[in-house]
C-alpha cells in the first residue's frame, strides 16, 4: 500500500495547510512541463500519485479512512510478529518435549545437551527483551536530562531555580542531602 504521508513528505499529524503547501511545492518541482525531456515520464507518474495523495489526504473523511486502514495494517502487522514469535517459542517448546521423552528412552547426555540449549535459547529471547526495556529507558533518562540541562541554561529559569533553592528550607536540605 502507498504511504501518501511519504509520497508528500509530510508527518502523519500533519495539518491540512502543511499537506496543502507539500502538494504545491512537490507539484511545482515535478511538474512535467519543468522538467527536461528524459525526466518527463517520471515527473508525470510522480504527479499522479503526488495528486492521488493530495486527494486522499485533503479530504478529511478519506484522510479519517485511509489512517484508519494504515493502523489496521500496521496492528496486522504487530499481531503476525507477536504470532511469529509465539509459533517460534511453541515449536522450541515441542522441539523440546518431543527430544525430551526420545531422551528419557535414550539417554540423559543427549537430553542435558538439548535442555542446555533449549535453556540458552530461552535466556537469548529474554536477554533481547530486557536489552529493549533498558535502551528504551536510557534514552528516556538521556532526553530527561538534556531537557533539564538546556533549562539550566536558560538564564530566567536559571535564575528561578537559583532562587527556588535559596527560599524553600525543604528543596535546600533534600539537594544538599542528594550533593
């Protein structure tokens, strides 16, 4: 499926008047008229789905439908990973039940080998779930910080903490207890 939001360089909250001026510039950039003869059979192919985007994302009930389906998607999308995944745990999982009641006919060795690696390969899926969760919350912590810092830098809200920390006894005392 198209992605019109791509097609006119625009984000997905983008206004009507900023998807209005997107059309207007990228129409007259690629207008066929303005291009050279090589480049005119891609300039009128780009305008046609400069100009099916237009239509679909200035109309505000096209635009309602055409995010609606795009999150539709995007949800069917989701749901296959998370499907994907679960199929990938579920045939380890009978992978392993199935060696582990040939093991106990066999032989412990061969079923400690597969459990050993049935074990590594469950740590690896968890290890790269908790690896997600602590970027997510690095990167969380690294703009909290940042936000912070460019405040500071700021010199009326500078000024502001500096007096905050000089007229509240509790702010003083929990700053000077963390310092």
């Amino acid at each position: 499926m198209k992605n019109y939001y791509e097609i006119l360089e625009v984000n997905e909250n983008a206004s009507k008047e900023v998807i209005d001026k997107a059309y207007k510039v990228l129409a007259k950039k690629y207008h066929p008229d303005l291009q050279e003869d090589k480049n005119k059979k891609a300039a009128e192919e780009k305008i046609k789905s400069l100009n099916e985007a237009y239509e679909v994302l200035s109309n505000t009930e096209k635009r309602q439908a055409y995010d609606n389906k795009i999150a539709r998607i995007r949800e069917e999308e989701e749901r296959k990973k998370q499907v994907a995944q679960q199929q990938y745990v579920s045939s380890i999982k009978n992978i392993y039940t199935s060696q582990h009641t040939n093991d106990l006919k066999d032989n412990t060795a061969v079923h400690k080998q597969f459990k050993k690696e049935y074990n590594r390969e469950l740590r690896k899926l968890r290890i790269q779930g908790f690896a997600r969760k602590v970027f997510a919350i690095f990167i969380v912590l690294f703009i909290f910080f940042l936000i912070c810092f460019i405040i500071y830098k700021i010199p009326a809200t500078n000024r502001w903490l500096h007096n905050l920390y000089e007229d509240n006894i509790m702010i003083k005392s929990i700053i000077d207890a963390i310092s």
